[in-house]
C-alpha cells in the first residue's frame, strides 16, 4: 500500500442526492469511449446520432473533449424529473466522484472540495483500494478527443 497518500485509512462519503453536481452551473461531463459505447447502447442510438443530440466538444489544449451538453438552465442534458436519466450508464466522471485526482491528490483538495459537495466526510467510509479502483477507472477512461483541424 502506497503510505505517502492521505487516506491510507479510506475516506468517507456518501452523496445525498442534493443535485448540485448535476444542475444549474455550467460544466463539462466528459465522455470516453466506454461511456459512450454504454450510453448509445442504452438509447439505441448511433454515435454520431448520439454526440449529435446530447454532446458538445469542449476546447482542450489544441483539440477538443466530448462532453455531455446542458440543458438552457445549465442542467445536465440527463438530468429529468428529479435525478439522472441515466444512472446506471452514466459517464465514468459521474461514477467515480470525488475520487478524481486533483480532490485526493492531498488533503487540503479534499477539504477544499467539501465546500462543493455536502456527502463528502458523511457517510460510508470508502477503502483505499475503493479510492485507487476509482483513479485507476478514470485513467481507463479518458476523454474522447479529437485534433483541431
Ligand atoms: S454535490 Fe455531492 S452530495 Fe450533491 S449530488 Fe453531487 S455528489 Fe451528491
Ligand atoms: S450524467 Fe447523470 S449523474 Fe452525470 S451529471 Fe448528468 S445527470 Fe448528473
């Protein structure tokens, strides 16, 4: 076990379904291929038909990322009637918050990101190798991209 992380003891959280990652501020919710393969699968839909319909493509150094788009309140284009449409397909940045690696790189990010999000020190404690599963998905699973023509 790597000992010079913080949360060699696991940390805890649980979300309680308050929405604020999901509404009302404008953000990216970017989209590998695993994501994407699992949410066109979902909605029947081709890739082009589905980045056409529920994606934008986000400036990114000298290209750009796939990113759900957002409804005119700024609400995730999945989100409906109270929660995500799309839960149990949804993107792998969703499924693995707040275990990104600038939140865990220390415990001042962690600390920091409590101020955003009202599950983080509540709740289920979530193991060390729960937290290095959660990086290591995200490192599987980066943005699709594409160069700038
Ligand atoms: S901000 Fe935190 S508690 Fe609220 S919905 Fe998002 S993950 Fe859950
Ligand atoms: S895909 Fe679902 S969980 Fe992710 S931001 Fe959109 S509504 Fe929230």
């Amino acid at each position: 076990m790597d000992t010079d992380v913080f949360y060699t003891d696991g940390l805890r959280f649980s979300c309680t379904q308050c929405s604020r990652c999901c509404r009302h501020d404008s953000g990216y919710v970017f989209l590998s291929k695993n994501d994407l393969n699992a949410l066109t699968a979902r909605l029947d839909l081709s890739r082009g038909a589905f980045i056409e319909r529920y994606c934008v493509w986000a400036p990114a150094g000298l290209g750009h990322h796939l990113s759900l788009s957002e409804q005119e309140n700024h609400d995730c284009v999945f989100w409906r009637d109270g929660g995500c449409s799309v839960y149990e397909d949804r993107p792998t940045q969703c499924r693995t918050y707040p275990f990104w690696e600038h939140i865990v790189a220390d415990s001042t990010g962690w600390d920091r990101e409590r101020r955003e999000c009202p599950g983080i020190d509540i709740g289920r404690r979530h193991s060390f190798f729960e937290i290095r599963n959660d990086l290591a998905a995200r490192v599987r699973n980066r943005p699709e991209h594409k160069e700038a023509r």
